[in-house]
C-alpha cells in the first residue's frame, strides 16, 4: 500500500492539474446533445420512413447518430491525450514546478507512469462513461419525441445500449493498447524539448516520410504510421458487410492479442517510457 499510495496521489495531482482531461469530454457530450436535440425536429416522419425499410437497414438508420457521437467524443479523448503528453512533462520544465515535485519523495519512474496512466487508463473510463450517459439521454430523448406518435419503442429495441457498452469498452481498451507507443513517444519529447514540443514530436516522423520517399520512392514508414493510428479494427473487429460493428460476435481479442505490432508497439512504448523517465531525471527547468 505504501508503494502504490504516491502512485495514486500523483494520477490525483494530474486530475487536479488539467481539468480539462474530464471538463472538454463533458462539453463536447453538452454539444453533441445541442445538435440532436435540434435533429429530432421531423424526427416521427423520418422515423415512419426507416421503418419501411428491412430490419438490418433500420437498426443501421436508426444507430447512426449514436455512433456519430461515440465517434466524437472517442476522438475528443484522442486529441486531449495527444496535448496532453506533449505538455505534461515540458510543462512543469517551463514553470519550474518540477523543482518542488522533485523535492517531495516521489520518484521519477512515479510520476512518469502516472502521468502515462492519463491518456492509457484514465481518460478511456472517462471517454467510455461520457459516451453511456450521451447515448443514454439521446434515447430518452427521441422515446420522448416519438412517444406521442407511438413510435416511440423503436428506439429501444433497434439501438442494444448494452451490447454498445461491451463493444465500447473493448474497443477502447484495444485503442489504448495500439496506441501506446504514440503516448510513449510524445511523453518523450515532452521531457526533451526546450520549446515547440508539437514542432518537435511531428517534425522527425515527417523528416523520415520525405527521405524515404525522395530517396527510395516508398512510403513504408508512413504506411506504418497509419498503421500504427488506425490499424487496430481490422484486428480487433469483424465489421459487417455495411462496415458497422454492432454485434459482439464480431469482436475478435484472440487475433488482437496475437498481432506481432501489439507486442512491437508495446515494446517502444517501455523504451519510450523509460526514455521519458531518465530525461526528467536529468534535465534542468527551462
């Protein structure tokens, strides 16, 4: 309990620190909720008119604006964790604050796996609890507005909230998995650079894409980026024939958990971790 009581407090100082890890998901939920509160205008008519249609095109009508919303708020996740890590470690360089952390007794190894522990744990259960409650009140919202024109149980048995949920949390624990290494990397630069840190992070990748190209006319390294962003649902999933994942028949974690680029990527994330590590330990405040 000793051991793990500076790791909790420091994940808490991290929360405390960057609110906007739990305040830009909630806010972009308040505008998602804005914008289908104004779609369910004509929504009884349109509902009539996707009713006409076979079973699976209406659950996939019917679920689309569900799925805009997860998508949403899982890439709001993305983009807090990307300016996340680019700040974190640079950040209490720039204001000199890591000279009091470094007074208190919690080590380095510490204080950078918690700070990892934001965009790999902590902002996936928030992005995952934020997605429930948005797609949860955007049913009982159009049941509201369908209620009148008795429509308003076909919300409730073409959109599986509970399915969504399962297929949602694996989804997301297989996303922060895949994209370790890219936390790593930038956690890394975060604890290098003097200034620029996004500058920094994006430039070298950039740098290799441009010489591979000019010198060998491949793009290897640039296809193993896009890879290395998105490469995980051809792993994880089994989409359907119309590209929708809505069935847990189609999740697939035995072929997720033997991909050689899980392993690979996991590997750089440890040396980019321990990279991020020994340079907080050894650089000066800016």
């Amino acid at each position: 309990m000793n051991e793990t009581r500076p790791l909790y407090w420091s994940v808490r100082r991290e929360l405390w620190e960057n609110r906007s890890i739990y305040i830009a998901p909630v806010a972009v939920a308040a505008v998602v909720l804005f914008g289908f509160a104004i779609s369910t205008i004509g929504m009884p008519q349109r509902r009539r008119a996707v009713l006409l249609l076979d079973p699976a095109h209406q659950r996939a009508a019917i679920q689309v604006p569900y799925d805009v919303a997860a998508m949403v708020l899982l890439m709001t996740g993305i983009i807090i964790g990307i300016f996340y890590c680019l700040d974190t470690l640079y950040g209490e360089r720039r204001d000199r604050s890591i000279l009091f952390w470094k007074s208190l007794p919690v080590s380095d190894h510490t204080a950078v796996i918690a700070k990892a522990s934001i965009p790999l744990v902590i902002l996936p259960a928030i992005t995952f609890i934020v997605v429930i409650v948005t797609q949860f009140v955007m049913v009982l919202m159009s049941t509201a507005v369908l209620a009148p024109s008795g429509l308003g149980a076909t919300t409730w048995s073409r959109v599986h909230l509970l399915s969504n949920s399962v297929i949602l949390f694996y989804g997301l624990i297989a996303l922060a998995l895949w994209h370790a290494p890219m936390y790593g990397w930038l956690l890394a630069v975060s604890a290098w650079a003097k200034r620029a840190t996004f500058l920094w992070a994006v430039l070298p990748l950039l740098a290799v894409c441009i010489l591979e190209k000019l010198a060998f006319n491949t793009q290897l390294f640039a296809n193993m980026l896009g890879y290395r962003f998105m490469g995980h649902l051809k792993r994880a999933f089994v989409a359907g024939k119309d590209g929708h994942i809505d069935s847990l028949s189609q999740l697939t974690p035995g072929t997720f958990l033997t991909t050689p680029g899980l392993w690979i990527g996991l590997i750089f994330a440890a040396g980019f971790l321990i990279a991020a590590i020994r340079l907080r330990r050894n650089r000066e405040p800016i």
